[in-house]
C-alpha cells in the first residue's frame, strides 16, 4: 500500500504538469503539426484538391515552382509591397509612440485610437479603401484631381497598385505597432534621460540614443513579425482586385504569393502544387526575419 | 494547494475529454425535423417558395445559404475535399458545371431517384448539360439566353433611334454594332457605348457551337476557332478605341457605372435584369429599355441544382430539388423574380411571354427572352473551359487598360490559355 502510493505520488509529480499542458500540444497537433506534415505528403504528389492524391511522388512540384515565371512575378510584388509598407510603417509608428509617450491630454484615448484600425476586420477595410481608390468616382482620384493630377486607374499599373496595397497595410498595422513600441518605450529607466538631459543632449539626440536603443526588443519583434505577416499578405491585395478571381489584375501586377497559392490551389485545384508553393514561402519567411533581425541589430547598434 | 490538486490527473483527463466531446457534435436533425441546407449565389428568388414547401412538408426545415459567386464556388470546393460541410442541395452555374462534373462521385447520381423520368420536362441541352454518361449531377433551374439592354435616354441625346425595333434594326449583326458604337462615341463622347470588352467578348462567344475546345475531342482550339478570334479582335477594337466603360461585370464599380449612367448597353441574359434593376435603383428606372441582341440569341449562364453525397438526407433534398425545378414553380420565379425557365412549357406559357418589366420601359422581357430561348444553339464549353476563360478576360482588360494592343493580347492569351490546361 504504502509503496504504491509513493508511486502514485512520484507520477503524479512527474505526470501532472504535463497532463495539464498537454491539451495545448494536442490542439497543436491537430491543428498546427499535422496539417504541416501533410502538407509536405501533398506537396510530393500530384494532388488535386477533390480528386486526391493522383500518384507521381517525387519532387515534381518543387521544380515545376522554381522554374515558374509567375511564382517569381509574385515573390516579387510581395517583397515590393511589404517593402513599400514596412519601411515607412515602423518609421511613422515610432513617431505616433514618442509622440504618445509625452503627456498628452486624453492619452488613454489616443492610445485606443489608433489601435482602432487594427481592430476594424479588414475585409472591410478593403472595401473601402478599394472605393476610395476608384478609378471613375473614387475619393482619391477626385483629390489629385484638384491638383490638377489625370485620374489613375490604380489597379492598372504595378506601381500604382502596390502603393495601393500598401497603404492598406498602413492603415491596418501602425497603430499597433506604434502601441508595442510605447510600451517599450514606458520601461526604459528614466535615469538614462537624466544622464542624457545633464550631458546637454538634445531630444533628437535623447531619442535616437536613449529611446530607440532602449527598445530594441520591441523593434526586433515588430520587424518579425511584420516581416512574417508582410511576405504572408493576402486579404488587402485580394479584396483591391474586385472581379479578377484572385490574379492580381489582368497583369498579375499585385498578385502576391499567399495570392498565388490560394489561385493554384482553391480557384485550379492543384492542392499539390499549392503545397509546395506553402513550403516554399515558409522558407521565405524564415529567410526574411533571419535577415531583417541581423540588419536591424547592426543598424541599432551602430547608432 | 496539495489538498486541492489531490486527482488533479483525473481533472486534466476530464478536462480534456470535455475539450474533445465539445468540439464534436452534429445538429441536423433537431426535434424529428429534418433540416435541409440550400446553398444558392447571387439572386434564385427562392424565398417564398421555401415558406410554402415547409408549410406543405410539416417535417422539413428549410436553410437558406446565399453567398456571393465566388465564395459559394470556393466554399463548395474546399467542402467536397474536406468531406463535410457542404450544403444538401448546391446550386452549381453551368461554366462551372464541367469541372465537378470530373468528380461527379461527389455527388449524387439523381437518376438513382428517378430524375430519368423528368427529362422532357426542359429544353433538351439543358438535360443533356446536367448530364454525363447517364449520370444525373443537376437539375436544371433557370438559363441565361441573352437579349440587348440599352438607355433610350442615352441613345436619344446621340441621335440614334430608341424604338426596340429600330434598336434592333441598327444592329442584326456584332459588326454592326461596333459600327454603331463608333456613331455613338462620335456625338456622345463621354458615355461609353458598352460596360466592358469582357462582356461583348462573352456574349458574342456564346452564340458560337464551340469556344475553346473542340466538341468532338475536346483539344484546345481557341487559336483555329475562328469564332474566339473574331469575338477577341471585335471587342478588343471596342477597348483600344475606349469605347468601353472598363468596368467588370457584378463589381463594385460596375454598380456605380450603372447608376451614374457611364454606359448605354450591355448585352443582358435574362437573370442579369434584376441585377441591373439593384445597381441601378430608382434614378434610372424607366430609363433602360431591352431588345433583341446581335446574331438573335445565345445563352449565357444558368445552374443546376445538385445533391452532394455526404447530405444525410439526399432522398429529401431530391425531393426538395425536384419541387423547385418542377414547371409550376418555374413559372412562379419568372413572374416574380424575373428567373427564365429552361423548360418550354414554362417560356411558352402565355402569362410568361405576355410578361413585360416597368422598369425596363414595359419591355415585353417574357416574349424576348423566350423567342431568344427557342433560337438557342447550345455550345460545348469542355472540360477546362473554367481554366481557359478567364486567360481571355484579362487579356481584354489588358487591353482596357492600355498596357497591351489588340494583336499582343491574342498572342498572349491563345499562350496562357494553352499553359492553364497544365
């Protein structure tokens, strides 16, 4: 009796905070693991989504992809986009949290503001910023008309729709990572801005040598998983392209590669090569937040 | 905090298990109801006769599930290949049609319910569409045989006739139309004459026998298909002399082009009526008028409705789905809804071709579509049509947009349509 309930006792020490974790892992592999391996079965196949798996393993689909005009087409708008969204994004977030991290009247309510966008769910945001961007009777077409500007037809044109797109991007992400950059910025000790103060620096100066490095943390999150988000863009460019079946204009002018794959493998369904093309953006991603971390902490640190 | 946790290996093996049993469960039958699911697109203005078919079957519940094209094609997909979740009765448009008609397994042989002895019940192609190799996917609801919708008051200020017959008259022919729309352009400069390059492209396309594929073995010609090329080059002249509004069908700008007035025609099937009527609104009721289209008639558009195989009630929602495809509600949603029958008896009925739209001038829109419906030659779409069409409606907007002329177009899209057969 008595051994056994030291037994008892020790797997139950052992066990139990396993047992209580454990329904994360089983959700996740349900939902996260097993989809993922299966992918890669699929992307091994020739797979269309109804009819299943139509044989041929191997890794057909991988070289059909890198030797696929329109995967780079797509790669390329995607890097452009969140490019064109990213850079300025975290920039004018930096200056809302600065701004923010004075004392302003009301700051609670700013700081809900513009977290708003984020909040609003963005297949509406893309329908109203798709009107706002008509080509006849569009609100941003009639401004530059003032200006003396000819209408853009902003779906049109590579240029004109990827800065389209980005704003969307804007619109939707600066606020939030404006808020996680003021949090940030809370904690940095407030000594360091007296040292700062009594060595005469400027707030120029105070930010850029106090402030940013102070959060760098923040940025480095933001930048990942911006980056992770960005080179995954989907909903924004999808909803820009009302009636065109998810090519990304009639030119595939910004058709981005979450876009692509969602083209091959729902509107054409080949699951196997959709698969492959997930696969390979995974790889993508990986590659980019690798890349974007160490730039950005030779740049922090060499300021 | 020990005494607490005393079973706490117990509690996490319930919790868990309470997790599980909640995340499945199945609600179909609630009450000794059985509940059947309809999933439509766009407008079957099948409302009133859900009420009344609950009303005369006290054990059936009546789902309706309207969604817009695209999410209703792209819902049913990922549906048939997850197995589950999919509608008891699907309506399924007929250029769609090909592409399930391949994993027609997933549905079910209506025939194995009797849908044989309807047959004569529609117009012989609309059967022979929903049909392959004996197996029964759908039965026909409504078609799309096409007429001319065009603005009196737009042709007026142009100097052009606005009588339907003179319409008519000035344009028997495609050629004549592009003719007439240069005449047009010339006095109405800033109304374009038609929506889009696409639209003329589709209808003119759709009085062919065969567009890209060849009915006798179904290889890719849509570059010795005469009738492609000539549909491309007359509505791709339309586009590169902006004579077209630019707008894509069932948009958001499309809407808006309707009801500013930025076109004056636009070749109608039938159903396309009531979507003019709501993009349009009261500010150009009365103003729009319907005619006989180039070449006399054409069909484009249309549906079936099918039974999935993984319904549980597939013997009720035949039932249900032969109710509403049978003559007499037929003839219901073309009084109310404006929906064309594809069964003569329906379209040859009096009350239907006596049928005239206020809102399209008093247009005899019941006389039109069925004289139009009894022309109709049937075309074969092929297995990949879904694949290859939407190549040529880029390839047109290219045009619209001015990024491509018309011979670079043609090249470029005879090319990708050839590479999405794969």
């Amino acid at each position: 009796m008595r051994d056994r309930g030291t037994f008892g006792a020790r797997l139950d020490r052992k066990a139990t905070p396993f047992l209580f974790i454990a329904p994360f892992f089983a959700v996740f592999a349900v939902f996260g693991a097993f989809p993922m391996l299966y992918t890669v079965w699929v992307s091994l196949h020739d797979w269309d989504l109804l009819a299943g798996d139509r044989g041929g393993f191997g890794f057909g689909n991988y070289v059909q992809l890198f030797g696929d005009p329109r995967f780079y087409n797509a790669l390329g708008n995607t890097i452009s986009i969140f490019l064109l969204a990213a850079i300025p994004e975290l920039f004018v977030a930096l200056c809302i949290a600065a701004l923010l991290n004075h004392r302003l009247r009301g700051s609670t309510w700013w700081q809900t503001g513009v977290l708003l966008p984020n909040v609003v769910s963005v297949a509406a945001v893309g329908l109203v910023f798709a009107q706002l961007y008509g080509r006849d009777f569009g609100v941003v077409n009639e401004v530059l008309g003032w200006f003396g500007v000819s209408p853009v037809s902003w779906q049109a044109h590579r240029w004109s729709s990827h800065l389209a797109v980005a704003s969307m991007v804007m619109w939707r992400w600066t606020g939030y990572n404006a808020l996680i950059y003021l949090a940030a910025m809370q904690a940095v000790p407030q000594e360091l801005y007296e040292t700062a103060a009594l060595d005469g620096a400027s707030r120029w100066r105070t930010f850029w040598s106090v402030t940013v490095p102070g959060i760098r943390p923040a940025i480095a999150f933001t930048v990942v998983a911006g980056t992770v988000n960005g080179l995954q863009l989907f909903a924004e460019p999808q909803l820009f392209d009302a009636g065109g079946g998810g090519t990304g204009g009639n030119d595939r002018q910004f058709q981005t590669l979450a876009m692509y794959l969602y083209e091959k493998g729902i509107t054409k369904f080949d699951a196997g090569y959709a698969a492959a093309l997930s696969w390979v953006l995974f790889l993508v991603c990986v590659l980019f937040a690798v890349f974007n971390y160490r730039l950005l902490r030779r740049l922090v640190r060499s300021s | 905090m020990r005494k607490l946790t005393s079973r706490p290996v117990a509690a996490a093996i319930a919790a868990a298990l309470l997790l599980l049993s909640s995340a499945c469960g199945d609600s179909t039958a609630t009450g000794g109801k059985v509940t059947l699911t309809v999933a439509t697109f766009g407008e079957f203005g099948y409302q009133p006769l859900f009420e009344q078919y609950e009303k005369d079957h006290p054990g059936i519940e009546i789902k309706s599930r309207v969604t817009d094209f695209d999410t209703h094609f792209k819902s049913l997909s990922t549906q048939l290949a997850a197995g589950r979740g999919a509608a008891d009765i699907v309506a399924v448009e007929e250029q769609q049609l090909p592409k399930y008609q391949q994993v027609q397994d997933k549905f079910v042989n209506l025939a194995e319910y009797g849908a044989n002895e309807l047959k004569n019940q529609w117009v012989p192609w609309k059967w022979a569409q929903g049909t392959k190799d004996g197996y029964v996917l759908g039965l026909g609801t409504d078609m799309g045989s096409l007429a001319m919708c065009y603005r009196r008051d737009l042709f007026q200020q142009a100097g052009l006739p606005t009588d339907r017959k003179a319409v008519a008259a000035l344009m028997p022919t495609w050629q004549a139309y592009a003719d007439l729309a240069g005449r047009f352009a010339a006095e109405q400069p800033k109304v374009k004459f038609a929506d889009s390059a696409g639209s003329v492209y589709t209808a003119m396309l759709n009085q062919s026998p065969e567009n890209y594929f060849s009915a006798k073995d179904d290889s890719y010609v849509a570059d010795r298909n005469p009738s492609v090329r000539n549909a491309f080059y007359l509505a791709g002249g339309l586009a590169e002399r902006g004579q077209t509004a630019a707008v894509t069908t069932y948009t958001q700008a499309w809407n808006v082009a309707i009801k500013q007035g930025s076109f004056a025609t636009i070749a109608c099937p039938a159903w396309m009526l009531t979507q003019i009527k709501e993009a349009g609104g009261t500010d150009v009721g009365g103003k729009w008028d319907v005619t006989t289209v180039p070449g006399n008639s054409g069909n484009q558009g249309g549906s079936f409705l099918t039974v999935p195989k993984q319904s549980e009630h597939p013997k009720e929602a035949y039932d249900l789905a032969r109710w509403l495809t049978a003559p007499e509600q037929e003839k219901k949603l073309f009084l109310n809804a404006g929906i064309l029958p594809s069964e003569p008896s329906v379209y040859e009925d009096p009350q239907v071709i006596a049928h005239t739209d206020g809102y399209f001038s008093n247009a005899p829109t019941g006389q039109l579509y069925a004289a139009s419906a009894n022309q109709l030659r049937p075309n074969y779409r092929g297995l990949h049509d879904a694949d290859v069409r939407p190549e040529f409606g880029k390839a047109l907007g290219r045009i619209e947009e001015g990024s491509e002329n018309v011979d670079q177009a043609w090249a470029d899209a005879v090319q990708m349509g050839r590479e999405a057969i794969k």
